[in-house]
C-alpha cells in the first residue's frame, strides 16, 4: 500500500517592514535555531533517493531498484595465483537502470536530472531484445532462464550467472566460480600467462538486480 505523504511548508523568510529600511537594519532576518532544525528536517535526501528520471520518462526507461550496501575486498588472478585486489563498495541502495529498447534520445531525463547527469547515456543499458542486444557493442541482456546476464563492452563479451551459492562469471578465456556473499574466487579455469581481474563481475552483479526486477524474475 502507498504510504501517505504530507507537504511540509517552509518557514516563511521574515523581512522588516518596507516603512523601515531607511537604515543599516538586517533586512531579512535569519533563523533561530529552533527554527534552522525544523528547515534542515524537510530535506528530502534526494542525495541518497532521487528518482526523479525515473518519473520523467515518457518511455517508462528509467527504472529503479534497490540493492543491499556491500563491502568486499576483490581478488584478481595475476601469474597464476590468485591475489587480493581493490575494495568494491557500494553504499547506495538505490540504483537506477535504462532500459535501452524503450528509450528515443528525447534526453528529457538529462534536461530535469538535478545532479546534471545523463542518464540514458551513463546509466547501465539494459536490452529487453536479444536481438537488438546482439547488434551493441555495449550493454546488458538477461538470460531469465538460465539467471544469466550477458554483457558486452567496447565489443568484449561477459556473463555472470547466479547460482544459489556462487556466481559462474565468464569472459575472454576465464571461468571463474565465486562465492556469492565474498566474492572469492573458490576455482577458475584460464589461459596460462593472462591476468584477470573482477571487477566486470562484480559490477555484473549488482546490474543482475535491476535486471532480475525488470524482467520480473
Ligand atoms: S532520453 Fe530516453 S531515458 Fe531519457 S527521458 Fe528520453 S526516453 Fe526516457
Ligand atoms: S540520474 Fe539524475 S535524476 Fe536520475 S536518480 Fe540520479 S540524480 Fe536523480
């Protein structure tokens, strides 16, 4: 059920009066810190929930979804072994995905996105069409059946398919098994002499969520 919202009014600026500004007086006064914590308390955290593309678009493709906060370090394979590398964190539980098969470049999103962002062009793109998906050089497919997303960039290809406890990621030469709640590696078959890191993977995992949503898995 929706929840209920009521509009909570600013306080109105208090100004002296016009009769009386023949002076050095403050004209607008500031607030009492009373007064300052009730204005501070209307902020809507848009910095965390912004959603505001979401409901501009008259092509419905901009979604929103939710993920858990994640924190873990990332491990690489570098001459064979497999070696820590950097933290991937995400602390924003709301994401934002473009659905790309629906989006017409009105750039209407870009024009009203209060961060100056663009978002038909920078957020994750999402193809409901594996056709259409197969012509891109960049972007997402989700495999429903299999709960396996596909991507592609620069004309690279990658899959990251969930599992109840791992995650099977693939790309050029490497199949890597990873626990689901560290991301490690637990066993990975790759070409002798090549480095891998998984940083693909694990931004495949969070898109993997939005993609889950939108596709109603
Ligand atoms: S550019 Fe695409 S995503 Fe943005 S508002 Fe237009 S149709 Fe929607
Ligand atoms: S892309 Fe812009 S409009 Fe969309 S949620 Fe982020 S800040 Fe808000």
């Amino acid at each position: 059920m929706l929840k209920k919202t009521k509009r909570i009014p600013g306080i109105p600026v208090k100004e002296i009066d016009l009769n009386d500004r023949k002076n050095f007086k403050l004209v607008t006064a500031t607030m009492t810190s009373e007064e300052a914590v009730a204005e501070a308390s209307r902020c809507l955290l848009c910095d965390e929930v912004c959603n505001v593309c979401t409901t501009l678009c008259p092509n419905l493709a901009l979604q929103h979804y939710e993920v858990e906060s994640i924190k873990f370090k990332l491990q690489k394979i570098e001459n064979g072994k497999i070696v820590d590398d950097d933290i991937f964190e995400i602390t924003q539980k709301e994401q934002i995905i473009h659905i790309a098969d629906w989006c017409n470049m009105c750039a209407n999103c870009e024009t009203f996105c209060p961060s100056s962002g663009a978002p038909y062009k920078e957020k994750p793109h999402l193809y409901l069409n594996k056709t259409t998906f197969a012509a891109e050089k960049d972007g997402y497919y989700y495999d429903n059946k299999n709960q396996t997303l596909l991507a592609k960039e620069s004309g690279f290809d990658f899959s990251l398919t969930e599992k109840d406890n791992f995650y099977l990621y693939q790309s050029d030469n490497l199949i890597a098994k990873l626990d689901k709640k560290t991301f490690e590696i637990t066993d990975y078959t790759g070409a002798e002499n090549e480095d891998y890191d998984l940083k693909k993977a694990a931004e495949m995992s969070i898109i993997l969520k939005g993609a889950e949503k939108i596709t109603g898995n």
